[in-house]
C-alpha cells in the first residue's frame, strides 16, 4: 500500500524532468527508498549497484556520516546566509580557497551556483559582461559542439546540441551555433586521433569565419561529451581547441559538470587535458549529490576586466541561495574524502570497470566501448561492419534499462542503444564485476529480442 500509494501521488503531481510525461502515468515511478556506499534499495526492497551514481554525481557514494553530520552542523549554526550586500558565512569563503588552490591555472575566483544549468548560464552572462567591459559588444556570439551538452535552462538548452532538448522550446536562438562532434566511432574522417583533430580545429575556424572573427564570444566544450553518449575526445583535442581558441581571441569555457570531481581519474579533468580555461563549471560531484551546488571557475583575467569595468556599480547577477552555507559545508567534506583515498580507489575502479567492459567487446551487439575512468559507455549495434544501431522496435532506452534494472544494475540507457556507466568512486572490486557481469547478462538477454534478431539476421 506503502509504494502503491506514493505511484499514484507521483502520477498525479510530480514532475519528472526529460521524461514522456503520458508515458510516466502509464509506466508510473520507481521509488528508491535507501542506499549505502554504490548500492541503492527500492520501496520493495531490490537491490541494484548504482552504475550511474544517481545521475553522474553521486561520485563518493552513498551514506557517508561525516557528510551528514557536515550539514547537521551547518544547519544547527547558519542554516542560510546571503552573499548579497557584502554578507557571507565561513563554509562558503573556505571552499571557494580550497577550489581555487586546486584549479587549473589563474581560475582563483569562483561563483557559486545551484548546479549545472545555471552554471553555464552564469557563464553566458559573465561573458557578455566582459566583451562590453573590452569595448567589444559585437562579440555576442557563441559557439559549442554537435552532441553536447550544457545544461536545460532556456539560454543553456541552446548551447547544448541534442534535439530533445530543442523541441517544442523555440531554440536554439540564432546566436548559438554548432560544430561536428569529434565522435571517434562515427566521424566521417574516421578514428585516427589526429585526423579528428584537425578536422574539429577546421571545422571551427570555418565557424568563426562564417559568423566574423569579431563578433565570436566563446567556445564550449565538455572534456568528455557526457549526455551525448560518452564521447571520448582523442588525447589532445581539449588542448588543440584551447591553443586556437587564444589564437582566435575567443573565450574557452570547459564544462566539466560531469567530469570534475575524480570522474575521468583526476579531481579536474583539465589537470589531465592540460589546459587552463577562461572559465569552468562544476556541480554534481561538487557536493557528491547530497545538496543541490555548482560553480563557476572565472580566470584572474576575467575578473579583473569585469570588476574594472563596473567600477563602483554592482554586477547585477546573483541568486539566492548562492553560496548556501550548507551545500559548501558538504562540499569542504566531500573534498576531503576525496583526498583522503575516494580518488585513489576511483583511479584503481576505472581502471578495472574500463577493462571488463573491453571484455564485452566480442559480444554480438557490441559496437564499440570507450571511457576514462569512472565514466564509459558501451554502443550496441546489429551489424559491426557497417556499425547499424539496433533498430528503434527494440525501445533500446526503455527495453534495456528495464531490463538492467531487473538484473540488479542502474546504467544510462541512450535511445540509440548506447549503455552510460559513471558508477560511484567507492566502488570495490566485486561490485565492478558484478556491474560487467550484469551488462553480460542484459547484452544476452537483448541479443534474444525477435526484433533484434530479425535486425541481426
């Protein structure tokens, strides 16, 4: 009665975000009821590995005390204290120290958000701050990448390059614009790394010229396109971009979401990418999913421009609960277990979970698998040779994903057949295992889909 009565409350009212909402009142809502370290409980009692650490950023897992116990605190002493008219609280000053000693380069000044979405629109509105504050209004231009993704808020949703989140919302606005993704298993000039390369380095210098040299704001990139199916860029291509975005005198934003956080292996995946960005955004593993937090990483440069520019007058963006006390003390917290071994351990499961999912590759349906770290994915195809997804009767997203779950596994099912995995950094052995044997067993169960079959054949 418990979980039946909760299913029809959710069907009634609540929400879900980027879900077929007459399709939720048909299938109705799964409801998770507890989790501990990478394993989550339903209201019925099932046990499943959380592969997906939630949606990517539950990164130190699940229960940890010393996080609780961080916010009880908080929220005994200051559970709320605004950043507006001068105003601020102790956990926010110290972690925004703590994340500029640990960023790349001269990002020594951080704004703290809500999570990702207003992350990237924060960015968006800095920018245009900082061309004006230059003298260069024109410049109000901005460009990403085909099959990436920057969050769903109305200006974000344009910069990010996925059709669902364009349909029915009138956008992209005709100030964004797009290059082909760098996606290593479908690009037309093939998966050699450095062609890839130099196709991405063509594709936006032919961008910049079409819209004019002078009137281009920024870049945006994802070190690892995340809801785009996990693609992995060649090693290089981050710093390939970055090194042409200074020479075109355009601002280079990395959205590193999902990466930050021990994700791809580092706390940063720009350590490994070795750039320094004008800016980059954060949240998920910011606070490891327990509060709602982002941030936005802004370079010496930039700040210094928009603080000259507006003089003695306020720089008129804020929200209300930036800053929020409580989310920056988990956030000291998950940073310190971080470092104190979650890192370490996330370093050795990636690198386990990276090669039993290489073991799946002489599975039927296994197209292609590709990752770094903590974050891969596995493309299912039918026919190999000519790479032919599984054909859309199949309901990849819903069929596999179900099926997984019954099989004790949350992983990110993509509509085109693609399998996401991000699970949590504290992952043991034994769990990576049972995440691969698990896949094992949906890849088989999938390969006996009379529609599949049919597609096979």
């Amino acid at each position: 009665m418990y979980s039946n009565s909760l299913i029809e409350l959710d069907r009634a009212h609540l929400i879900h975000p980027v879900a077929s909402y007459r399709g939720h009142e048909k299938l109705g809502v799964r409801v998770l009821a507890s989790a501990r370290g990478a394993t989550v409980t339903d209201a019925s009692g099932r046990q499943l590995i959380d592969g997906f650490a939630g949606l990517w950023c539950v990164n130190a897992g699940y229960g940890h005390e010393s996080i609780v116990e961080a916010a009880t605190r908080q929220m005994r002493e200051l559970p709320y204290a605004t950043g507006y008219f001068g105003l601020g609280s102790e956990p926010a000053i110290r972690l925004a120290a703590e994340l500029a000693d640990r960023a790349p380069g001269d990002l020594n000044h951080v704004y703290f958000t809500l999570g990702g979405s207003d992350a990237v629109d924060s960015t968006i509105r800095f920018i245009r701050y900082y061309w004006i504050g230059r003298g260069e209004p024109q410049r109000d231009q901005f460009i990403s990448v085909e099959q990436g993704y920057h969050g769903s808020s109305t200006v974000g949703a344009g910069l990010t390059a996925l059709p669902a989140f364009h349909a029915g919302f009138g956008i992209p606005f005709d100030w964004q614009h797009k290059i082909r993704s760098h996606y290593a298993y479908r690009n037309p000039v093939g998966n050699a790394p450095q062609a890839i390369i130099d196709a991405s380095l063509a594709a936006l210098r032919q961008k910049v010229e079409e819209i004019g040299p002078e009137r281009v704001a920024a870049f945006y990139a994802e070190p690892i396109q995340g809801s785009g199916g996990v693609l992995v860029p060649p090693r290089g291509w981050m710093k390939a971009m970055r090194q042409l975005c200074r020479e075109l005198g355009i601002l280079f934003v990395a959205d590193e979401v999902i990466t930050g956080f021990g994700r791809t292996g580092p706390l940063f995946a720009c350590h490994e990418d070795e750039i320094v960005p004008d800016f980059m955004t954060v949240a998920k593993g910011l606070t490891s999913g327990y509060v709602p937090m982002g941030a936005v990483f802004m370079g010496d440069h930039i700040y210094q421009t928009i603080a000259d520019s507006a003089g003695a007058a306020a720089v008129g963006h804020g929200y209300t609960y930036s800053a929020h006390p409580v989310s920056a003390a988990v956030g000291l917290e998950v940073l310190k277990l971080y470092e104190n071994g979650l890192l370490d351990n996330g370093r050795k499961a990636g690198a386990r979970l990276m090669a039993g999912l290489e073991s799946l590759r002489d599975h039927p349906l296994v197209g292609d698998v590709r990752g770094r770290g903590m974050l891969a994915a596995v493309e299912l195809v039918v026919d190999k040779e000519k790479k032919t997804p599984l054909p859309a009767a199949a309901e990849p997203a819903r069929r596999i994903f179900d099926r997984a779950w019954e099989n004790g596994l949350v992983i990110r099912a993509f509509a085109n057949g693609t399998l996401g995995y991000a699970p949590p950094l504290c992952c043991t052995e034994a769990e990576i295992d049972a995440i691969i044997e698990r896949t094992r067993m949906t890849l088989d169960q999938t390969l006996e889909d009379p529609d599949v079959r049919a597609a096979l054949a």
